[in-house]
C-alpha cells in the first residue's frame, strides 16, 4: 500500500511541476475538467492514466486532433508518393510545377532558390531512393528555407 502511494506522490509531483496543460483537450480527462489549472491538469492526468485511454485517444475516438506537425508531415509523404517519378524528372531538369508546388509544401518562399539546390542533391535524394527516404533526405536539405516562413 505504502508503494502504491508513493508512485501516486509521485505522479502528482511530477505533473504537477508541468503547470499549465496547453494540450488540445480531449480524453475521458477533459470531460472530467476543463480547467486549466495545475490541479486541472493533475486531475485530467490521474483519469486518462486511470481509464487507459490510449488506444481511445490515439484513434481519434476520444476528441483528440492529431497535431500538425504530425499532419505536415503526412502531406509531405503522400505529395513525394504520388508525385516520385515526375518529381524525379523535373529535379533532374532543375525546373517545373512539381518542384514550385514541393517548395511550397516544405514551407519555402523562393522556389526558384529550391531548384539548382534539388538539382545539385539530386543523386542522394533520388537514386534507390523510397518515398520516405526521399521525404528525410528533402527534410534535411530544405530545413533552412523552411525556417523562412
């Protein structure tokens, strides 16, 4: 009993030097209490891990939005998936639509800056490349452009 209590402390410390919970509200927690309150968040914590809410929460069935980076990066998977082989083609010749609408999606202002960039990577972004290793590789080179925003 004693352990019991003590992991409970525990819990209640640790979320509680957390402060203010800013989450997007959802679980059998928030249905409990939306406040936004150390004790708020305490109290929402305690009853989500009670009820094991996490297959609920991460299906979607239980108010939880996925976040968006999360969805960023699901738009970026599924325009390289749809789009590799042209994509491939047009980042040879360094220019055209696939490339203008890419940059925008990795969130860069001057495409024609993206362009001899891709060009350049071109062989480690594409060569034997899937999907997913291109959408890391374009991560990784873009980064900086889409910090511009």
């Amino acid at each position: 009993m004693k352990k019991i209590f003590a992991t409970l402390a525990v819990v209640l410390i640790s979320t509680t030097l957390l402060a203010e919970d800013k989450s997007s509200g959802c679980g059998a927690g928030w249905q409990v209490t939306k406040s936004m309150t150390t004790s708020g968040s305490v109290t929402r914590s305690l009853t989500n891990a009670t009820f094991s809410q996490s297959l609920a929460m991460t299906s979607g069935t239980s108010g939880c939005a996925k976040h968006d980076l999360v969805m960023q990066e699901k738009e970026k998977i599924h325009y390289v998936e749809s789009n590799l082989i042209p994509l491939r083609r047009e980042v040879a010749m360094g220019e055209g639509e696939r490339i203008n609408a890419l940059a925008a999606i990795w969130g860069c202002q001057n495409a024609e800056s993206v362009s001899p960039s891709l060009k350049r990577n071109y062989r480690q972004l594409f060569y034997k490349k899937n999907p997913s290793e291109v959408v890391q590789g374009l991560n990784t080179l873009l980064a900086s452009c889409s910090l511009k925003v």
